[in-house]
C-alpha cells in the first residue's frame, strides 16, 4: 500500500490493511511518495495519470507512469520504477483477475491487464508479465535509443520471429528465451505435438511470467533417461538446423 494511501486511512482512523496477494507489491521505497503535496492533491493527480492511457503498440518502450506530483503508479516491484520494459503485445480483450487467491479485498481483482510487456531478468532472460496498461507510459525517444532499450526491443523481435513446427522435429531454446528449468539452456527437445489453438496453464499466478502463457508445443524432454513430457510456447523455440552436429538425427544419418 502507497505511503499517501496509509496517511489518507490514518486520518480517517481506519488502520492501513495489508494484503498477502503476491501479484501486488509495496513500492513505496522504489517510487517515493509524491512528498510535498497533499493526500487529497496526490490522489486526484494519480486519478488523472491513470485516466489518460496512451495508445501503445508491440515494440514501443514503456515504464511505469508518474503523476504531476511524481507518485509513481507502480503496483509491482517488477520493473522497477525506473526500468524500461518493452511492449509485446496489447489484448484486445483485457484479463479480469479472479478466482483462486484473488478476492474483492484484494487491489488486483479484476484489474483490466491489457498489455504483455518484456522484461530481462537477472540472468539475462526474457520474461513477459501482464499489466493494466493505463498504467504506463512510451518513454522519451532519446531514452529509447539506450542499450538496454535496443536489447529489449532486439528480444522482443526474436521472439515475435515465428517458425513452422511439426512432430519429429528436434528444437531448442532461442538466445535468451528460457522462461522454465526445462528444457535446460543447451538441452534438446524433441517436437510430440503442436497445438491449435494453443492452451494455458489454469495454476500460473498473475504475477509470475507463465501467466496466461500461450502453449502451444508439446514437448519430449530426457530427464534422467526418461522421456518426459512438458508444454512450452513456441514463440521461444527454434528448429536444430539438420547440419547442426548436436542434432541426434545426424548420426542415424
């Protein structure tokens, strides 16, 4: 809960209630608190800047939204509050939150997550989380032509690349878009089935990056010399070319 937020309940002799959704997170140490300004001033100002959604599009660069008094309108720690993120995809039909540890006494319930944005992890990965687009905003051009900006919008390309699977083919991950420990990053697959239309995965929680995952790849995986069975999306795979000496098809050839 934002720092304006807890003085506004405190004054009104209500005790500031503290949720356990893992979707939503305290940002006040990332954002600060608009200081300076009122808590009636700083909430009309953040009404304001969510009232005022920009249109955005795959590929823009985007970061969380500040008001005219600076209250960030972040309501999760990823990204940060000054971490640039790319835009993947805008739904057209938002994703309500609800169901399972998602109530109406929770700030995420029925949030409107409209928009897939990526983001690079620790390791360099890239992840996808979805968000309520009023939230954010296209950054400045001159921002956008910094490294890290490139590098979004150069993972973003790879992974709106699209390639034609079949069963029988062998694939792997594509440079930096391991989202799961397995397959492991090297490690072969093996094509079982593609599915069309593509199924997700009930259990993901909206705050982690397989939220709402589009899976459409079932896959043959040797986990301790067994063929295991798991579903990916395929955006984040690509063919072992037949050349490639770590293609097994090599040596029956």
């Amino acid at each position: 809960m934002h720092a304006d937020l807890r003085r506004l309940l405190a004054r009104l002799g209500e005790p500031p209630a503290d949720t356990d959704d893992d979707t939503h997170d305290d940002t006040d140490s990332a954002c600060g608190d608009g200081a300076g300004t009122s808590d009636a001033d700083a909430l009309v100002q953040a009404w304001r800047a969510l009232a005022q959604p920009q249109a955005l599009q795959p590929g823009d660069l985007v970061r969380w939204k500040r008001s005219a008094t600076g209250l960030c309108l972040a309501n999760r720690t990823c990204p940060t509050a000054d971490e640039l993120a790319v835009v993947v995809e805008v739904l057209p039909q938002p994703v309500l939150l609800q169901g399972a540890g998602v109530d109406a006494g929770t700030p995420n319930w029925l949030e409107p997550l409209d928009l897939r944005l990526g983001v690079i992890d620790e390791d360099g990965d890239f992840l996808i989380y979805h968000y309520h687009s009023a939230r954010f905003a296209k950054v400045p051009l001159r921002q956008a032509r910094s490294q890290v900006a490139q590098q979004l919008q150069s993972l973003q390309a790879t992974l709106s690349t699209t390639h034609h699977f079949e069963p029988g083919m062998t694939v792997r991950w594509k440079p930096r878009m391991r989202n799961r420990l397995c397959p492991g990053q090297g490690q072969l697959a093996v094509v079982l089935e593609v599915l069309d239309p593509p199924v997700h995965d009930p259990s993901a929680n909206a705050g982690t990056p397989t939220f709402r995952e589009p899976l459409d790849l079932v896959l043959g995986v040797m986990v301790k010399g067994q063929l295991m069975r798991m579903h990916a999306d395929s955006h984040r795979f690509e063919p072992v070319p037949t050349t490639d000496p770590a293609d097994p098809r090599q040596d029956a050839a």
